[in-house]
C-alpha cells in the first residue's frame, strides 16, 4: 500500500526510509521526519504518550537537542530510532534511553575532534550504534635553517590530532623528491602542534631544493605543502 502522504509527509520529498519491528522512519530533503506505526516506547518520536500508535505518518518532534540541527542519516531498530546530525550530532529516543523525545548520545568517550559519522540499527535490535571518525594528522613545513653549501636542517611542525603518527622529511632537487629521512621526533603524538626536524648532507652548493613534512599514521599518510631553500654557494657558514 501507497504510505499516505496528506499529512505530515504533504508536499514533502523523502529521501531516506527506516523501519523496525512495528514502526517507520522517513526523512525529508527539508530534514523534518516523519513516523508511524507502534509508539509503544516512544519510537514515533512525536512526544505522544506511550502505548498510542498512529496508521498515518506523523510528524517528528525536532525541539531540544534536534532543534536547528540539519539530520542526513537516520535508522531504526526494533523500538528505537537513531538519527545522525550534519555536525555529528546522534540522537537517540525510544526504548534505547526510554524517552518520548530525542536525546543526544554522549560523546565522553570520544577523543578529541572525533565525531559519529554514521548510525545504524536493525529492525529488531534493541540497541544502535555509531560509526567514529577521526581527524587526520596535520603537517606544515618551516622554514630551513643552518643552511651551508652542502648542508641544512629541515623544519616543520605536525599536530597528531590525538593520534600517534610517524614523522619523516622527504627533500631532493624537485617536488619527486627521492630521499626520505626520518624526521626528529620521530614519532608525535597528542593534540598540539610539535616542532620536527632532520639534518641533511651531501647538498649542492648554491642550489634550489625542495623538501615537505610527511606524517603516517592508522587514518593514512598526510604530506605538508612544498618548500624550498637555496644552498650557500660554497660551503663557508654564514656568520
């Protein structure tokens, strides 16, 4: 049967759908929802009172924690629904935290900058869960210093973002680069921004190189923008 659309879903485009065991979810391009079916413990979302049902889609409740917030991912399990916010936001309501209106899952055991990204839950499940994502590492180069004829120290500074990432330097004639070495420290973690540095040899003089700061960690490897510098045109050390 055609779901009707006279009311809460009147004039409305629906881009997602949920269901759990005796309820449905939809949400709309506008990002109201709308529901039906059993409110047994409060999974229409509504803020109707318990053991009611509705055969027609009725709308959401979007005060409190949903209020001006933009939803882009919802699911439903068996008397509960999960709905994930653009800013990473998750609410819950139902039976999984017993309330008629929605709540927003904590995120104390969260690292910092990490976020839910995804929801899920299945049609008889009585739990939800969220998907976490972590910031990457960032790596910015500075610039080179105790430049000689053949020799300089490359800089840089990485945040690991609450990661532990490994740091190395990558320089040569050209932004191919072809030589690595590993930077000092070598390996940086925590959520604010950490000198590095390596000391290379064997340059030429009075030459332009490039060099960037290269950072790996469990979410991938990031590399810094290019920088350069230009070599002393023998090897006498300025003053």
């Amino acid at each position: 049967m055609l779901v009707d659309t006279t009311g809460a879903l009147a004039g409305k485009t629906v881009v997602a759908i949920a269901a759990g065991t005796s309820h449905s979810l939809a949400l709309c391009d506008d990002s109201t929802m709308a529901t039906w079916g059993d409110d047994s413990y409060g999974q229409l979302g509504n803020g109707s009172a318990l053991y009611t049902q509705s055969s027609q889609p009725v709308l959401f409740n979007r005060t409190g924690v949903l209020s001006g917030e933009t939803v882009v991912g919802i699911a439903a399990g068996g008397s509960l629904g999960p709905a994930l916010c653009q800013d990473g936001t998750l609410a819950t309501w139902g039976s999984s935290n017993s309330t008629i209106v929605p709540l927003a899952l904590g995120t104390t055991s969260l690292r910092p900058g990490e976020q839910f990204f995804s929801a899920a839950s299945g049609p008889t499940a009585g739990h939800s869960f969220g998907l976490v994502g972590s910031p990457l590492q960032s790596a910015t180069p500075l610039p080179a210093t105790a430049i000689t004829g053949l020799s300089a120290t490359l800089n840089g500074s990485v945040n690991g973002n609450a990661n532990a990432v490994g740091v190395a330097f990558e320089y040569g004639l050209t932004t191919a680069y072809g030589h690595t070495l590993a930077g000092a420290p070598a390996t940086v973690s925590g959520t604010s921004d950490t000198s590095v540095s390596a000391a290379i040899g064997g340059l030429t003089p009075g030459t332009i190189h490039h060099y960037r700061v290269v950072t790996t960690g469990y979410g991938g490897t990031v590399r810094s923008a290019d920088m350069t510098f230009t070599t002393l045109s023998d090897d006498a050390k300025p003053l």
